[in-house]
C-alpha cells in the first residue's frame, strides 16, 4: 500500500523543464505572395539550447469575428486546395542549437484560377522524442514534454485584388470592466475590397497642451477574406481623462491609412 501511495504521489509533481526546453521561432511572420510571383521562403529558428527535429504541415485555419482561428478539415476556397497547388521543402530536418533552416514554397496555381486571395497556413511542429516523455526509475517524478508548433498566414493574391477598412465607433471600457484589467479600446472594423486588409491599428492621446502620446496599437493586424467585420479590444497604457484630442489609425503595410478618426473630449 505504502509504495502504491508514493507512486501516485509521485505523478501529482511534473519537473519544469530546464533553459534547454525547444522554443521556436518562424521569420517572417506571414508570406504574401503578388500576382506575380510564383512562391516565397520562411526560415525556422531553433531558438533552443539543443538539438531539435522538425516537421512541415500545411492547414486551413478559419478566422472568426473576434479573431478566434478555427482549425478546418477543407481548403477555406474550393478552387485553392493548398495540398495540390503548394509544394514547399524541405518537409523535415533536424537543426543544430541556435540552427536555421529556409524553407522554399512554390505554387502551381490552376490555369483557370479565378482572380482574388486565397489563404493557408505554413506550420512547423518540433517532434516530440522518446526521451522526452519518460518515468524517472529512481525519481519521484515525471518529465514531460510536449510538441511545440508555431503557425503563420500565407496569402495568396491572384489578378486584380484590392483591400481596405472602414472603423466604427468606438467605445472605452474602464480597467475595473476588463478581463486584462487594464483600460481597453472596443471597436469593430469592416474589412472592404477583395483581399486580406493587413496593418498596425494605434491609438494616439493628446491632452490640452500636450504633446500626442502613444496609449494602445496592435501590429499586425488581419482581417482575411472569409469576414467582413473584425472585433477589437486593444489594451490601453492609460484610460484617456480630461480634456484633449484621441486619435484612432488604422495603417497599411505600406504607410498608406485605410481610416482614422479623431475624437474631442
């Protein structure tokens, strides 16, 4: 009874892993891939101390209103089937500590593709070895590792494509309100054109008197073309008090502003 009970205390206690627990790391964070191009390359980084194995998938993520992705079975567009148009290499490698590897993707896009944006997602999934998920004989205790994955959009543009964003009125909601239990900025944005509208939402407060300062941003920000609306809510350094001017922009990759607005309070 005695070493049944040490057993079973010994599985409620899970090591931490060391400073040489696998992290990885996918650059650039998104591919977009023009008209005219034919493909494009990302490079995974093993950002650990030790050697790590890799595998490279394909999915079909689905955005939601909130931002939420949805992991599908289907290609998000019947025409665009990335298993039979992408090919990418190398699909498996193993990397030293601190290694890098390139991978290549190419496209062979259908003849009679039908202009617009297709989208998939280019995953890297670190292995999870033997060794990794063992018993310790002599230990009361279990070392645990699990598989480590990092996922990034790859957009695909074909033909004439055009993208924009409209922003709705916004609301502020009081850091007692919030989950993050910080002030945060609610907000919808409609997405318009045919294709992904990408870029760096800010929020910019300027009290009477003073100078605009930075309170909020997102980089990064996606709406792909399976919605027409994103939901926001973007944490704020400060909850706008007083008299003064908010400015609210929404910037494209290029530094061209598909919207902004101002507000008095």
């Amino acid at each position: 009874m005695k070493k049944v009970l040490c057993l079973f205390l010994s599985l409620l206690f899970v090591i931490p892993l060391s400073s040489a627990e696998a992290r990885i790391d996918i650059v650039p964070q998104k591919i977009i891939v023009e008209s005219r191009e034919r493909g494009g390359e990302v490079t995974i980084l093993n950002l650990s101390n030790e050697e790590s194995s890799y595998r490279i998938t394909l999915k079909n993520l689905q955005q939601n209103i909130d931002g939420i992705y949805t992991d599908i079975k289907q290609p998000l567009n019947s025409q665009f089937d990335p298993e039979k148009i992408v090919r990418f290499s190398p699909k498996q490698f193993t990397l030293p500590p601190r290694g890098k590897q390139k991978i290549r993707i190419t496209l062979r896009k259908p003849s009679d593709l039908e202009q617009g944006e297709y989208r998939f997602h280019l995953q890297a999934l670190q292995h999870r070895r033997p060794q990794d998920l063992k018993l310790e004989e002599n230990s009361k205790a279990v070392v645990l590792k699990m598989n480590t994955g990092i996922s990034i959009p790859v957009i695909v543009r074909h033909g004439i494509t055009s993208s924009g964003a409209q922003l709705g009125q916004p609301s502020f909601i009081s850091a007692n309100q919030t989950k993050s239990e910080k002030p945060e900025l609610h907000m919808s944005i409609s997405r318009e054109g045919n294709a992904s509208t990408v870029g760096l939402l800010q929020v910019l407060w300027q009290p009477t008197g003073e100078n605009a300062r930075r309170i909020g941003r997102i980089t990064n920000l996606n709406i792909f073309t399976e919605i027409d609306k994103r939901n926001i809510k973007l944490p704020l350094s400060e909850m706008p008090v007083g008299s003064g001017k908010i400015y609210i922009r929404f910037v494209g990759e290029d530094g061209s502003i598909f919207d902004e607005i101002s507000l008095d309070l």
